[in-house]
C-alpha cells in the first residue's frame, strides 16, 4: 500500500514558479542552508535537508538503497496496513539480500528509516506499531531496523477513504488524534513518531479548522514532525501542489519541525521549496523515480559544487544495479514487471527518450529487458548525446 504514486499523469508541473518562487536561486539557498540540528539528534544519519517519500508500488528495498548509494539520507517504507503486520502478513517478507536480510527492513545499509503505517483503529494501529519496532529486536544495531514510525494520515485514495483510513481523517481530527495518541504512548520513547497530511480535506473554512486541530494535536501529543502535502485530499494529484499553506504554517509555528511535500521534480525545486515555505526538509515522491541522482544533485548544491547530469554509462550502472537489487528483493518475475515501469522513468534522462521507453515496455522478459540496456545504452551513445549538443 502507499499512496504518493496514483497517478497518471506524471508529467513535472511548475508549482514553484507559479507561486512566486521562481525567483529563488536554489545554489544560493543550498550553499547558505544549515540543518535543523533537532532532526539529526531525532533520528540519526538524517543530515540533509531532503528524504525518499514512501511510494505505492515503488519504494521496496531496491529503490531505496539506490537512492541511498546516491545521497538519500533519509526514506519512509509503504504504507503499510495495520492489519495485515498485525496478522504476520507479507509486510515483512523475506528477501535473500545477504547483509540486506529483509525487504522491509532492508538492513544495515538502509538506515535511515521510516515505517509507516495505515489504519483506522487507533488499538490495531498501536500494535502494528510495535511489530515494526519489534523487527529492529532482531539486528545487532539500531541501523539494521526501523529509526521512526510514520503514521499516514494523508491518502487520497477511494479505498481507503471508504475505510476510514489516511486523508479521510482530516475530516475527523479528534479520531485521527486518537490513533496518533495510541501509537505515541505504544512506541518507546526514543523512536519518533511523525506524521504524513494533506493540507486540508478540502478548501472550505471547516476544513482549514480540522486540519488547524489535527497538526496542533500531533505536535501536543508528542509528535516529532509533520510533513505537510501541497494537495488537499479531494484534489488528490490535480493541479499544482499549492506551497503557501505550508509557507504559513511555519510562519505561525516557528518552533516546531515542519517538512513540506509536492511537486518536487528537481533538485532546484528542493531548495526553492526551503526558501519558499521554511521548511526544515523536503520529500521527494513522485519525482525520485528513475531518478536517484537527484539527492546526489542535491549534495552537489549542498557542497557548492555543480550538479552533473549522469552519462549513458551512469544510467546503465545504476539500471543494472537497480535490477540486480530487485532481484534479491522480489525474485525474477515481480523484478521484471517492477523494473519495466522503473525503466520508463529511466528513459526520461536517456537522449532517445520515446524509442527507448517503447523498447522497454515492449520487453517481455529478462532478456529482453537487458537486450535494451545492450541497444541503447552503450559508451557510443553518450559520444551521440555530445555531439547532438
């Protein structure tokens, strides 16, 4: 489960710009920006100011390792349901990874890490909850589990609105502030819990209100901090993610950690969200896949340096190795359908975009899908890609 990924229409929008950010120079911000120091002492190794948002149907193991190899500090699993970690379901299945022992967890070298979870009684959410600490129990250290529990309180989607559960409870604050109470009181007190929203459920005035009740509660309870989305939840992924609500809501609350998601596609768009809203980090969804170089992108910034766009031999490594890891974490079959919709976004970079996009989803197997990588990404393209220019 997980919800940042439902949509068709994927295509990057200009958020940014339309609300007054576009003037913003995101090397200026970047080479200027300091950390929140709370964040590192909350959960540690999560030092800059940008992390991997838990994507339906995407972020596994594999993705997020690869964007940690690239420079994420910081990544938040699916959403995953109450009820089935209750059960002992597929939430934690295993994966022959070596030293990465398990698809969620993903081991050592995936650290810094989120669970999330999603649900609708505040009980059932508490001892989900523990299960997932309880996977941290089984690694000699703290890096090999679980550094923080996310409660998702932010999607959109039509299942799990008729069942009570994510953005539906923007509309009942009080139920959401008790299942957040619940997991709080449940969970150790050096595991944060944090929380994932949408802006409002809607833009009417009462809304605005439940949503004004919800973030305070978080924060009374307990809550280390709230990532607030762009969208309201009836909007689900239409339109432009809308900055300002977030920008004033840490006006109004300065002293709290707030970190801001939507619409983030570059890593310009990381730092002009930071200037724009004053947020303390930003979650990058939709934007991160088949694209883990734009957390190296955002180091570079970060360091003072240019950001560099990968060659067709960088692509390639990183395609391999992404496989390679998916591999492990889902054997052969799953592995090849995932890889097909990661390569599509892949494709984007590649300087032969469409043909290569059709040859992937063309591909019918293993061999296919490799046969692609031997066409079209081979040292010669990237000669074609410099002479084009």
């Amino acid at each position: 489960m997980g919800c940042e990924s439902n949509s068709r229409n994927a295509s990057p929008p200009a958020p940014a710009i339309a609300h007054g950010a576009g003037a913003i120079d995101p090397a200026a911000i970047a080479r200027e920006w300091k950390m929140d120091k709370r964040i590192e002492r909350l959960v540690s190794g999560f030092d800059a100011p940008f992390f991997q948002a838990g994507l339906a149907g995407y972020s596994d193991a594999a993705m997020r390792i690869v964007a940690r190899r690239h420079g994420c500090p910081y990544c938040v699993t699916e959403a995953l349901l109450d009820r089935t970690l209750l059960a002992g379901g597929r939430g934690f299945a295993k994966a022959d990874l070596g030293a990465l022992h398990d698809n969620v967890p993903g081991g050592a070298e995936d650290h810094s890490l989120a669970g999330q979870i999603i649900g609708s009684d505040p009980d059932e959410m508490a001892g989900a909850a523990i299960k997932m600490i309880e996977r941290n129990a089984q690694h000699s250290d703290a890096a090999g589990g679980f550094q923080a529990i996310d409660v998702n309180l932010a999607c959109p989607v039509k299942k799990i609105r008729r069942k009570a559960r994510g953005g539906h409870f923007l509309r009942e604050p009080e139920g959401a502030i008790a299942i957040l109470r619940a997991v709080r009181d449940a969970v150790p007190a050096q595991i944060p819990v944090t929380v994932k929203m949408r802006r409002a459920w809607d833009t009417s005035a009462q809304s605005q209100r439940d949503f004004e009740r919800l973030f305070n509660g978080a924060y009374e309870i307990g809550c280390a901090w709230v990532t607030v989305h762009g969208r309201t939840v009836e909007q689900k992924y239409v339109g432009p993610s809308d900055w300002r609500p977030i920008r004033d809501l840490v006006r109004r609350y300065p002293d709290r950690i707030v970190f801001g998601s939507g619409d983030i596609w570059s890593p310009a768009d990381i730092f002009r969200m930071l200037a724009f809203t004053g947020v303390a980090a930003v979650s990058v969804a939709r934007g991160a896949i088949g694209d883990p170089w734009i957390f190296q992108q955002a180091r570079d910034l970060l360091a003072g340096r240019t950001p560099q766009e990968p060659t067709i031999a960088q692509q390639r490594a990183v395609l391999e190795e992404h496989f390679r890891l998916s591999l492990a974490v889902n054997g052969e079959a799953r592995a090849s359908l995932l890889m097909r919709k990661f390569a599509v976004r892949f494709a984007k970079r590649h300087p032969d975009t469409e043909r290569v996009k059709r040859a992937f989803l063309e591909g019918r197997s293993l061999d296919d899908w490799l046969s692609v990588l031997d066409t079209h990404y081979v040292e010669d393209a990237d000669a074609r890609d410099r002479s084009a220019a």
